[in-house]
C-alpha cells in the first residue's frame, strides 16, 4: 500500500526564519520546489489508485470470502485516492497562493 505523507503550510501567516526575518527568495523557491514534487507524487500515487480501486466482478473462480475482501481492499484503496486528490488540491491552491502573494510583494 502506497502511503502519502503531508506538508502543511500557512500561507497567511509571514513565513519567518531562525532569527526572525522574512524567508530569503531562495528558500522561498527551495520550499515551491518541494511543493511540486509532491504534487507530481500525489498525481502518480492517484493514478495507481485508479488502478487499484476498478470494480470487483464476480468470479466462480474465487470464493464469497476472497471476494469480499477484495470488495473491502477496494473500499480502502478509494478512501485513500480521495484523501490523496483532497491533499492534492491543498496543495495546487497553496502554490497558487504563493505564487500572487510573491507576485503582488
């Protein structure tokens, strides 16, 4: 099972360093980079999960048990594509935020 990890920011609070002064540009772009990564990580997690989460066609070759985990695997894998298309669209409008809050400063 893949798992997602996430990355919460603020974008209304000033993001400040150690010594207390506004986060240099690099930072800033070190911080925008990650972002994306991650986005392009959520959108290939949730590709695999669209894999993962096809309907469960009944089989006389596998038993009522098996099917019904499958049915129960499947239900786990949807809830886990969902959580990750909401982590996804935090994201996107996080760097959207940052992108007009960078361009208006």
């Amino acid at each position: 099972m893949l798992r997602i990890s996430c990355l919460r920011i603020n974008t209304n609070e000033t993001i400040r360093g150690n010594a207390g002064d506004i986060l240099e540009t690099e930072k800033r772009e070190k911080l925008k980079d990650h972002i994306i990564k991650k986005i392009q990580g959520l959108k290939e997690d949730i590709k695999s999960y669209q894999v993962l989460t096809r309907p469960v066609a009944p089989d006389n070759a596998i038993g009522r048990l098996t099917r019904m985990e499958a049915i129960n695997s499947k239900s786990i894998n949807e809830a886990t594509q969902n959580k990750a298309k909401q982590t996804l669209s935090k994201m996107e409008r996080t760097l959207i935020k940052d992108t007009v809050v960078a361009i208006s400063s």
